[in-house]
C-alpha cells in the first residue's frame, strides 16, 4: 500500500511529462493526462487516510525498506519508509490536498496550452514531498528536501514568459539554497558525531552524546545545539521564518492551485515536520528550542503586520500562510509539537481552501487580483463566498471557548496558544510567544475580514464590463471548495481529542505530548464546571480573585478561563475594526484618511514590507553583483580566457602570422635556407666527432 501512495504521483509525472500529448488523440490531447495525474493522486489521498485509520487508530509502527541506497565506508542510507503516525498525518494532508488542487486545475487552467506539463509539474512536486515525510534518514530526506526545491522552481516559474515570473522562481530557489546549506552542514554534523544517518540510531544515541563538544566556526559550541541549529537554518528557508522568508510572497508569481499546494500542504510545512521529527534533537538542545520560539513569534508578528495593508488578494493569504507557519514553529519552541502538528493539519484544511477561493475570484474577474479593484462581487459568486467566509472563521478561530464548539483554527491554534502560556512561568521566549501569539491573532482576523470586505462587499471598484461578465467557478472548481470547507469546519472539533487529549498515544511514541500535564483531557467543560473557581492558578501560584471576576480564572482543563477566552477577544476585536474601517464608507476615503491624518509612513512602511527586499538588495544583491562582475571581468575574462585560451590563441596566431612572413615564394630563399640547415647539421657533427 505504501508503495503506491508514494509512487503513483510519480507514475503520473512520468505519464504526463514524458508522453504529454501523445496519451490522447489529437482531438482531445491533454485529457489523458489530466485524468491520469488526477486519478492517481485521488487513489494515492484515499490509501494515505486508510493509513492514518491503521497507523494512527491501531498504534502501529512499520519500516517499509524499498531498496539498498548508499553504503560507502560507515555512511548507510536505505531508501525506506519510516511510517509512523506522523508520517500518516503528513500522507493525508499532501495527498488529500494535492489531489484536490490537480481536480481544481481542471477548471482553472482550462485555458492553458501546456497542461500536460503543469499537471507534471503538480505530481512531482507531491512525489518529492512524500519522499520527504515517509523518509526514515537524513539522506533520503534531504533528497525529498531538494527534489521539492526543484518542483517549487518549476511551477512558480510556470509562465516562463513573464519576467516577474523567472525572477520569483530564482529568488525562490536561491533563498531555499541558502538554508539548504545549513540543512546539509547538520545532516554531515549528525554522522560526524553518531556515525549514523538512521533516525532510530541517531535519536536513541543522543543521551550519550548530549555533553560532546564540537569546533565550529573557532567556538566550542556543544553537538546537540549545533545540529538543533543547522537543521533549523534550513527550515527557516524551506517554511519561510524571518531573513529567509522573501521568496514566499514572490511564489504567488504561480498559478493559483500552485500557491495552494505549496503553502498549505507541502513545501512550506517541511520545515515544521522536520523539526518535529527531529523533536529528541531539540529537546537536548534548550537554547536553539528558545531561539526557535523566539523567531517563530516574531515571524508570527512581523507576518501578519505586513498583511494588513497588502492589496493583492493572494498576498494577503501569503502573508497569512508566513504567520501562520510561525504559530508552529513558536509551538515546536516550546514543545508542544502534537500542537504544532495539530495546527498544520487544520491549517492545511482552511489554507487550501482560501487559496481556491481566491483563485475563483481572479477567475471569475478575468485575472484581477487587486482587492482595490474589486468589491460587491458576493452575489455573482455566492459559492465562493461562502466558502471564503467559512475559510476566514477557520483562521480566525472562531469558537466557544471550553466547548467542542468551534471551527478548525480555534482547536489548533489555541492549543498553541495554551502551549506557550505553560511554558511562560519558565521561559522568556514562551512569555513572548504567548503575548505576540494573542497580538498576531488579533491582526490575522482584522486581515482576514479586510479581505473579505474589500472582496465581497460594498461597491465594485473596478472595470463594469468585468464585474457583468464575472460568474461562478464550474463544478470541477466548486467541488474541492466544498470538500475543503468540510475540513475547516470540522478538522479541529473531530481531531482534537487524537491530537491533544487523552487519546494522545495517538502518536504511540511518535512525538511527546507538548508542554505538560495540560493537554491530558479534552473533555468539554460547560459553564457550570467554568464557575468552580480553583484557590489558583493551575500554572502560576498567585491567588485567584473573587467576586464578579473571578469566574475569568475558572479552571478549565487546567487554564484559567481568561487565557481561552483572550484569542476569541481578540478575533471579535479584528472583525469589528475591520467592519468600521471598511464598510463604513469607501476604501479609497480609507486610504486618504490614513495618508492624511499621519499614517502614512507606517502604512507604507508595512506595504513595503518593512523593507527587507530593498536591505537584501542594499546589502547583499549589490554586493552580490559587484563581487560577480569583477570575479568575471578580471578573473573570467582578463586572467583566465586572458592568460588561458584567449592567450594561448592570440600566442599561436601571432607566431604563425611571423612564421608566414618567412614564406616568400621565391626558390632562392629557400635554397639559401637549406644551405644554412646542411652548414649547421655539419658544424654540430664535426664537433660531436671532434669531442
């Protein structure tokens, strides 16, 4: 079974790419290999739920060994498959996804010429993510790591033709280079020092080798928060966290199911699955665990503030996919990684499902993406509407607090939340976390409904003969929209207890349970448990007060009520902002208003995105290019092509133009010549006869 849910796609990348067209007749040349890529994928995401069902429900572990791989020296590497329930979790949210994206493109790039190519291009970015997260070492993960590097260059650069396109697939592969070699420098750290790549061999050895000591860069730097390290430089890179996160926004250069794929189900979530992966690494490494809680915060924050103002639909969403992706890695921080595994899984749910919902509006508006040129649209497109609103109260985690009651967000990202308050009576980071973490949810609903009002309500604002031609998406698009809003609604209430509560040996040894005792029971408190005020605080010893207040610091499943009720505040608050500011009078008076009462210059600061493009190119693009163009036209061309075969070329052409001289064509000179040859053959024997 494994076999195939991970070798299908790449039967159907095969199919499609290398016989293209002719799998059909000429009358309909493209179908067979939709259908084909399609069909594959759809047989591959319903086995990968069969394996969650047997993996996750009957607590089994299985090592499916493929072939011999590397066996050079002491370096052993197989290609297998570890499945385990973290594997199974991340089979179901890249095959359920993909295959709805390749069912979804149907629609979408129906006036595309080369689909053959694209739907390639979509298997094998799938087959190189599953390689990824069914790999049982490092080698062959970091083979599923590159390979999805290669797709991501190949399908963000789809329409070849356009400039900005080329440019965002090259800045998409550099940037992911530059945190590959952190990746690459761990993995070759790892066997340096457990003489193994296996992650077995290398998780049970990392108590005997927690005190080592290794040399790096002329530091003593202990092994385990070395490694910690290096593999987290190549998930900042991969999952886009701050410095490292400037390709993301440019991936929506794309085509819309290509954004969908890459920010809800695979290549942007491989750095938060190698991080739990590698969880015994980064529970022997506290400092890179605070580091990591640390920037995935900021990441949380610094994301989330550059989408408030951003006008182009799927940036906005962009943007959300980078917050998002910092909750995560903030979680990881702290070590709630079944929280952070739990939030990629619903996320990968209501995330895909934004994606296509924007990809229906830039359908159904003849390719506009900008939100200022839209509005009043919700009547041509109900379908999508509804969709995009049951989307925006997924991310926005809507819900009643102590209850089963809620969206997908609510569970997930609240779990997080939950997770960093534990954690911040010992940690500084989780402090922060905790407190940016409420701060970034307030600001992810304000966006979220932005877009959502700019989108759909009010007056339209662009082009009428677009908006009297704009129509709902065909079924073939529909179709994942109301798959996908299945997911998040009820992704969280229906996982939650297998992600987070008692059934938490769900992952039977695949991941701890995160940050403590909490998590212990899922069972829903009513109001009635919420007014039993404990004498204090479950994780804090001050005490509780009384009176009116008191029921604020209700023990529920071991918080205080306040803490569950804080995110919900918070995502009330950015809806209400958001209804004030944008259907209470025109965007544009908005704008104006902004612009003249002094807020101009953090709202351009955040719409050029804190500027950090234009830093890179002050500090190292134009560094960059300086070194290159001396590199080549004083070491290429004037020293090596100059003194190598440029110089040896100009040496023979000028001597043999010397040596023409010689060749006069009178008969005398030449016989003047071989006299002075005969004169000096016989002095040299004459003097050989005479010594």
């Amino acid at each position: 079974m494994y076999h195939l849910i991970v070798f299908l796609p790449l039967l159907g990348a095969a199919l499609a790419g290398l016989m293209g067209t002719r799998l059909g007749k000429q009358f309909l040349p493209e179908k067979p290999s939709m259908i084909i890529t399609t069909g594959l994928l759809f047989v591959a995401a319903i086995l990968s739920w069969v394996s969650l069902i047997q993996v996750g429900l009957g607590h089994k572990e299985l090592e499916v060994t493929v072939l011999r791989w590397m066996d050079v020296g002491g370096l052993q590497a197989n290609w297998a498959f570890k499945i385990d329930t973290l594997t199974a979790v991340m089979l179901v949210v890249v095959n359920s996804v993909s295959s709805l994206v390749h069912l979804y493109s149907w629609g979408y790039m129906e006036d595309d010429e080369y689909k053959p190519r694209f739907f390639a291009y979509l298997s094998l970015f799938t087959f190189a993510m599953l390689m990824l997260v069914t790999s049982d070492n490092f080698i062959q993960l970091f083979f599923g790591w590159e390979g999805v590097g290669l797709a991501s260059y190949l399908l963000i650069g789809y329409y070849y033709k356009k400039p900005s396109a080329n440019a965002a697939a090259i800045k998409a592969f550099v940037t992911n280079r530059v945190g590959d070699v952190g990746l690459a420098l761990g993995v070759m750290t790892i066997f340096l020092v457990f003489g193994s790549v296996e992650f077995d061999t290398v998780f049970a050895a990392i108590g005997d080798n927690s005190a080592r000591i290794l040399p790096f860069l002329g530091m003593e730097i202990n092994a385990m928060e070395l490694i910690a390290m290096l593999l987290f430089i190549g998930a900042m890179g991969k999952s886009a966290q701050f410095i490292l996160h400037v390709w993301l926004p440019d991936a929506m250069e794309g085509p819309t199911p290509v954004s969908a794929l890459i920010h809800a189900a695979t290549m942007v979530t491989a750095g938060v699955f190698l991080v739990c992966r590698a969880h015994p690494i980064y529970d022997a490494a506290p400092i890179t665990a605070g580091f990591i809680t640390a920037i995935g915060a900021f990441t949380a924050f610094f994301a989330a503030t550059v989408a408030l103002v951003q006008n182009d639909i799927k940036r906005v969403i962009a943007y959300s996919t980078c917050s998002q992706l910092g909750y995560m890695f903030f979680a990881a921080g702290v070590g709630a990684y079944n929280a952070a595994m739990f939030h990629l899984f619903t996320h990968a749910f209501f995330k895909a499902l934004l994606f296509l919902c924007a990809g229906s509006v830039i359908h159904a508006l003849h390719h506009e993406q900008d939100m200022r040129r839209m509005g009043g649209i919700r009547k041509k497109v109900p379908w999508t509407y509804i969709a995009m609103i049951i989307g925006t109260l997924a991310i926005t985690g809507i819900g009643i607090p102590g209850t089963s009651i809620g969206f997908a967000g609510f569970f997930s990202k609240d779990a997080i939340i939950e997770a960093a308050y534990t954690g911040s009576g010992e940690s500084n980071a989780a402090a922060f976390a905790f407190w940016v973490g409420l701060i970034a949810a307030l600001m992810t609903s304000f966006y979220s409904w932005r877009l959502i009002f700019m989108t759909f309500h009010g007056k339209f604002r662009g082009d009428h003969h677009t908006l009297d031609h704009a129509h709902e998406s065909p079924w073939v698009m529909r179709l994942p929209l109301v798959l996908l809003s299945i997911g998040a609604v009820f992704a969280g209430a229906v996982f939650y207890s297998r992600f987070m509560g008692n059934a938490g040996d769900f992952w039977h040894g695949a991941l701890p349970v995160s940050a403590g005792e909490h998590h212990a029971a899922i069972a829903p408190e009513t109001l009635h448990a919420m007014a039993q005020v404990p004498a204090a605080d479950a994780h804090h010893s001050e005490p509780t007060p009384g009176g009116l207040f008191g029921w604020l610091y209700a023990n529920v499943h071991g918080y205080p009520f306040w803490v569950l009720l804080l995110p919900l505040v918070m995502s009330i608050t950015g809806f209400v902002i958001a209804w004030f500011m944008y259907m209470r009078g025109s965007v544009e008076e908005k704008i104006n208003h902004i612009q003249e009462t002094g807020g101009g210059v953090l709202y351009n600061f955040l719409l050029n995105k804190w500027y950090i493009d234009e830093l890179y190119n002050v500090t190292v693009v134009k560094l960059v290019k300086f070194l290159g163009d001396k590199f080549w036209k004083v070491g290429d061309e004037k020293i090596i092509d100059g003194y190598g075969p440029n110089g040896v070329a100009k040496f023979a052409s000028g001597a043999a133009k010397r040596l023409s001289k010689i060749q006069t064509g009178y008969l005398y000179h030449y016989a003047f010549i071989m006299l002075l040859g005969v004169a000096v053959l016989i002095v040299v024997a004459f003097r050989g006869v005479g010594g």
